[in-house]
C-alpha cells in the first residue's frame, strides 16, 4: 500500500493539468506503480465531484485586505446564522491572531493566523453553520491520523477548526497545500473505517511496515504470508505484524510490492500438506486451494512439508531479516513462505561463475 502522503503529493501536482496531459503526467509520476495510480486517480475523480470547501470553490481567488468581495459572496465578516463580529487580517480569535485570509467557499473560509501562546504559524478554518455535520466528521477523520508528515488538528470552538501551519506545504501554491490537506484527509477516513471494519491492533499499519522495510530487504531475507494459528517465533531476526486482513488480501499486496521492486524477486515455498487436506476436515481448504492458485499464477512453488519450512525459517533468522504478516485465515496449512533472491542476477549466471570460479582455480594449481 502506497502511504498517504504519496498519493497525496501526486494528486496535487495532477490537479493543474488536464486531459490528455493529466493523463501524460499520471504515466510518468506513477509508471510501475499501479496501486499509487489508482489510488491518485480515486483522489482525482473524488475531487471532482466535491461541492463546498474542498470542491473547487476554495481555489478562487480571494479578497485581500481593504478590497470589497464580490456581491452575493460569503466574506470573512460573518458566518451563516451568526452574528459574530468580523473576522479580519489583526484581529483575535482566542490567542490566535488572523494574519491573512487565504480563500474561502460554500462552506467556509480559511485564514491563516499566529498561535500566540508558541509562536507557530496555524491555519484556521471557520465554517458555515449548515455544514456543521460535515465539519465535524472531516475533523475526525484528520484527527485519526497520526504521523510526522501530517499537520496536526485542534477545535477552537465547534466552528473552527486550528491546523498546524506545514510552510514546505504550502510556500508556492496555496492549491497544492490543500490538495494535500483533501488527500489526506480521505486517507483519514479510510483509515477510520477500515479501523472499524477490522479492530485487530495494526491492522492499519502492516503495509506501511511493508513497504517501508521492502527496500532495505534483499537475497536471503524472507516474508511470510501464514494463517491465524502460525505460531509466534521469538528468532531476534523475526518480525510478525497482525494485519488483521485475508490471505488473499496480504498475498496480492506482497507480490505486487514485490514484483515492481528493483532489486528482489519472489521464490516461493508452500507447505506439502496442503494438496492433501480434505475438504471435511478443513471446510473451506478447496475454495482456500483455488485461490492460491489464482493468485499465484504460473510462479513456480516449491513445496516442503511443514516442519521443514518452520526450520529453514528459524534457521535463517538467526543472521538475516524474516518479514512476517499474521492474516485472519482459518484454513491449516495455507502458508505462504516468499524467499527473496537478487532480481538482477539469476540462479544461472551465479551457477556459470562458480563454475568458473571452480575452473580457474583447478588451473592455477
């Protein structure tokens, strides 16, 4: 799974081009890259489509100090409903003072302000009455997210939403820092619901972790797809993440991450047993069966009976990295064990150089 902030970034820089030229981007910002592009796109197609503050509307120019809005618009003097005094460039709200306004839309303005107490620059959010609902579902759903690359959030009053200020954000074009605000925001609240959908504890970062240790892994090292009851193995080289997730699910994303990375390919080890594990022992091991074997394609699979695999497992982990990903499969001996070799050097040609290796030094004797 491509982190948030990624997808983020790249929606922000589709967002000026359009048509065919988007399209000419997309395929070069995210060439071997499938998850990120859909990702980027669903951004996209969602943005399009969104009414109020982080629809279009928010991107119009807005009024600067001393210059009147245009009539009929929604200024930063009042909110709908309320009778509040303005809210202008010197003025205070609670120990924030407003700055500048940066824009505004249907459904609210945003200003950017000084925290007072810590001397941090903040941006402020001050939204229309009829949008209270929506307000308070995108504040916690940012709210979820917990991560150094991610503004953090306070309420100053059930109106107004205060966001930490992120300068390399936004030092350029107010648009590509709320672009990044949109997509991280609906990073948030998927990540909420898949937090409801699936309660185990980090089930929400197992792909991070993945594609985060993925690059410092090489030949030798393992990941391993295992079932529910895959016993815990206290090898200091053995990491194992609960992802709360199928099989299915895990083994898909492996391999992807996998097969588009530069430096490893997968060589897969399966459990013996699982041929022969019938059906009234284990409902469910035929379906189980069958989609391991969509999944896995033509990829050759070398099959060694359980407690062997368990042993090479063990033995590897006492010098080199062992990834492993728990899923919530019940079906035994479903395991999938991914050794990892070097991508750019095949068994082959390391056979061809022993050999050579063994040649010359017969003669040199």
């Amino acid at each position: 799974m491509e982190k948030p902030e990624r997808a983020a970034e790249r929606f922000g820089e589709a967002l000026e081009p359009t048509g065919e030229e988007r399209q000419v981007y997309l395929d070069r910002a995210c060439q071997g890259q499938p998850t990120l592009r859909s990702r980027v796109e669903s951004l996209l197609e969602e943005h399009d489509h969104l009414e109020g503050f982080l629809g279009e509307s928010p991107f119009r120019a807005s009024t600067g100090p001393g210059e009147s809005a245009p009539s009929g618009s929604r200024t930063a003097a009042t909110r709908s409903g309320s009778a509040e005094p303005l809210v202008t460039p010197g003025s205070q709200l609670g120990p924030y003072r407003i700055e500048a306004r940066l824009g505004e839309g249907g459904m609210g303005q945003i200003f950017r302000a000084t925290d007072t107490r810590l001397g941090r620059p903040v941006a402020i959010k001050i939204c229309n009455q009829e949008f209270m609902d929506r307000f308070e579902q995108e504040r916690r759903s940012i709210a979820a997210i917990n991560h150094p690359r991610v503004c953090t959030f306070e309420l100053a009053s059930e109106s107004t939403l205060i966001q930490e200020q992120r300068e390399r954000w936004c030092m350029k074009k107010n648009r590509a820092y709320w672009a990044t605000a949109l997509a991280v925001a609906m990073a948030a609240g998927c990540v909420c619901r898949a937090r409801a959908e699936t309660p185990a504890e980090g089930s929400a970062g197992w792909q991070a972790t993945l594609h985060e240790t993925l690059p410092l892994l090489g030949h030798r090292n393992w990941i391993l797809v295992v079932d529910s009851a895959y016993p815990l193995q206290n090898s200091p080289g053995i990491e194992t993440i609960e992802t709360g997730a199928s099989e299915a699910e895990v083994l898909r994303d492996v391999l992807e991450a996998v097969d588009h990375s530069i430096h490893v390919r997968p060589v897969v080890y399966m459990d013996a047993e699982l041929p022969f594990v019938p059906e009234q022992d284990a409902p469910g091991v035929s379906q189980a069966r069958s989609e391991l074997t969509g999944i896995l394609g033509k990829r050759p699979v070398t099959r060694l009976l359980h407690e062997q695999l368990l042993q090479k497992v063990e033995d590897v982990s006492k010098s080199y990295k062992v990834l492993i990903l728990k899923t919530n499969e019940t079906v035994p001996y479903t395991s999938v064990f991914v050794q990892l070799n070097c991508r750019y050097w095949s068994d082959e040609a390391e056979a061809r150089l022993r050999v050579a290796m063994q040649q010359a030094g017969g003669r040199s004797h």
